[in-house]
C-alpha cells in the first residue's frame, strides 16, 4: 500500500518515548508498505535529522515549525474562548504543516492510507480526499493524561486552562479516534480507556517495545554511595510533576535513613523549578538530555518512575528492565504492562511507600537480582520491536484488506 505518515514534528532524535516508538513503527510499516513522512521540523533541527529517514521512507516532507512562545499561547487561548476546540490541540495547529499536506496531495494522489501519528495530527484530516482510508496512532489516551495531570497540578493558571479543555478534549479525542478506520492503543487499559470516552471498541493494541540488544544488562551497579536514576522528556508534565513530587516529598524520606542516596534526572529542557531545586541539593543531579541513556542508567542501582499523571505505557520502564536495573514505579507509571509487583518491579503510590520500596530494594541485593532477571526476561518475551512490528503488521493487514489493496 501507499502510505502517507503525517505527524506534527519529525520524530527525530530518538530522546522522548514519543519519538522512540514513531521511529520504530514507522520503520516497520516502511518494510511492508510504500511509504511517504510528512512532518514539521523545529528552527534548530538538523539536516542529518531528516537524513536520517531516506534510506527506508520513499519521499521525506517537511517545513518548519515556527517556535512556540507564550505570548503565542494567550493569543491562542483568548481566541478559542469561545470555541469548541480544545486549547491543547488549536495550540499545535500549524498552517505550514497544513499547507504541507495540500502541495502533497496534490502532487501525488492514490494514497492508501493516511497514518496520523499522535492525536494532533487528526487537525489536517479535512484536507484528505474522500476514500482515503485513515490510522490514528494513540501513543496515549490524551484526555486521561489531562485528567491526571489536573488532579496534581497545583499552579492555578495551569489548573484553570487544565480544567476548561478537560470536555472539549474528550468531544475532539472521541470525534477524532471515531472518524478513524482503525486506531492504535499502547494497552488493554488504552483500549478500555478509549472505548469509556465512547471512542472505538475495537482498537488495535500495538504496545510501546524496546531495543533488546542496544538495551543489554551490564554489572550490576556496586561500590559508592548508592545511586537512583529517572529518565524521561522533563518538558512533558507527568514527567516534571512526578520528579517535583519526587524531589519534594519522597527523596527527604529516603535521606532520612540513607543519606548518601543520589539521584540522577535525565531528560530534556527540565523546568525552571527543577534546575533551581537541583541547584540547591548536591544530592539531586540534573544532566538533561544526553547522546546515550545507557551510562547512566547502569550507574544506577535503581529506576524510579514516580508518575502520577499520564497515560499510554512507559518506555523508560521497558528499557530499564532491559538493561537489568530494579524498577520502583506507581500505579500509574505501571498502567498497561503485565508488571506482577514483587517479580518484575515494585509498585508504591505513596510517598512513604515509595520511599520504603526504594529503601527495602536498596538493602536487598537478592531481590534486585531477581527483579532484574525477571524484568529482562519479559521485555524479550513480548516488548522487542520484532513483536511489536508484527501486531503493527497485522492491524494493517486489516485495513488493507478492507481497502481490497495489499
């Protein structure tokens, strides 16, 4: 089939989760299909980025992306005042994408199928021509991982914008995944979650997956004060929410019986509020985004993901399993994976109990070992690309064999 993949910004590099799994799905769909990425760029983005997908997409567009600014956000925010639109996606629409998409399909027509990679590329869907059968791929269940994030967020104009987009969300979220000829979930608990906000009952579940062999066990950490590691996008809020949290009312209660315990953030463009607490807590260690996540995971005696907002499943949990390192998540941080607590990781919702499980772990070596163990033993089981890809292949059997192409 002739494939369109249309998605807000390249998914490149490969330092979000959100990016990890585009790049991976749309790698699988390119050995099967014929297929053409339309994407936005931001302002500093690479040459190298966009190269980096010629060698397996047929054609690369894209156009760049003018850089988001706050006084942007009002403006955008006090115009869809009155709107059905949900401030969350009218934010994201961009008329360069949307022209983009026009040029291309009138350039070439006899699409197959229109993929839309995230919830936000569904904006441009009214410029595709009738007949084109169209896959939405939810990384998450957007309205979950805003009701989520609404119940901690405790800064008033965020609570207040949070708060209002809640419906109008949940209407263009249902609308959009119900206009669909198939739609993509993380889990059971996606499609289950989906189907609750009256979307479709039937979505396809094509979990998040991890790169087995770049992603090997090393070591286990040993020697120096003992170590803690998160990785994550810190731009996006359940990610900066939980290390707050975390920071705040979790690691004074691991210092209180341990108080040598590090703890290394990894990740993106960290908050103003993080950089400054770090700043201030010798303990706390805030790298940012680096080339290569392995090192300092496997410093790590432990991963903590203290998530409590989002949706979707988590690949930072996926990838510290496949390195050997013991998990300490949530509730939520575990939504989606088959975790059995105890055999594959821990799982604590409070901050006491967190901090319990992070201090019992810390002085079980058996237990880490085995945790590691098992943790590694089911991401090669069901989590590889190589299953993934395979669930990705038969959801588009499907919708071939509904189109009668192949």
């Amino acid at each position: 089939m002739k494939l369109l993949f249309v998605t807000e910004k390249l998914p490149f590099p490969l330092d979000t989760g959100g990016n990890v799994r585009s790049w991976h799905l749309l790698q699988g769909l390119a050995r099967d299909h014929e297929v053409t990425l339309l994407a936005g760029t931001e302002p500093d983005s690479p040459a190298a980025s966009i190269e980096a997908f010629r060698p397996w997409c047929r054609t690369v567009l894209t156009t760049p992306l003018p850089a988001r600014s706050a006084v942007a956000d009002v403006l955008t925010l006090a115009g869809g005042l009155g709107s059905a639109m949900p401030f969350l996606m009218a934010r994201r629409e961009s008329r360069a994408l949307r022209l983009l998409l026009r040029r291309a399909l009138a350039a070439e027509s006899g699409y197959d199928v229109v993929h839309f990679n995230h919830l936000d590329a569904t904006l441009y869907q009214d410029e595709l021509p009738a007949g084109v059968r169209c896959v939405l791929d939810q990384h998450n269940i957007v309205t979950n991982q805003v009701r989520t994030t609404l119940a901690g967020e405790r800064r008033v104009a965020r609570r207040w914008v949070l708060a209002r987009d809640l419906r109008r969300l949940a209407a263009f979220e249902r609308d959009a995944c119900s206009r669909m000829d198939a739609c993509l979930v993380c889990s059971d608990a996606d499609r289950e979650a989906l189907r609750e906000l009256g979307g479709p009952a039937d979505a396809w579940v094509v979990p998040n997956g991890v790169d087995v062999e770049y992603f090997r066990p090393g070591a286990p950490a040993s020697g120096g004060p003992p170590q803690l590691v998160f990785v994550g996008t810190l731009d996006y809020d359940p990610c900066e929410q939980g290390v707050w949290q975390f920071c705040r009312e979790i690691l004074p209660l691991i210092h209180a019986r341990e108080p040598s315990v590090l703890f290394t953030v990894v990740g993106r463009n960290p908050s103003a509020r993080l950089q400054q607490l770090a700043r201030s807590q010798p303990a706390i260690r805030l790298l940012g985004r680096v080339e290569d996540v392995r090192p300092p995971m496997r410093a790590a005696h432990l991963a903590v993901v203290p998530l409590l907002a989002g949706s979707g499943t988590r690949l930072k949990i996926l990838e510290a399993m496949a390195l050997g390192i013991p998990v300490v998540t949530t509730t939520i941080g575990a939504e989606g994976l088959p975790l059995v607590p105890g055999e594959h990781a821990q799982v604590a919702d409070t901050p006491a109990s967190f901090a319990a499980a992070v201090l019992g772990l810390l002085r079980d070596e058996p237990l880490r070992a085995h945790l590691a163990a098992r943790g590694r033993e089911l991401v090669e089981a069901s989590f590889s690309w190589g299953a993934v890809q395979s669930r990705l292949r038969r959801a588009y059997d499907a919708v071939g064999s509904s189109t009668g192409t192949g």
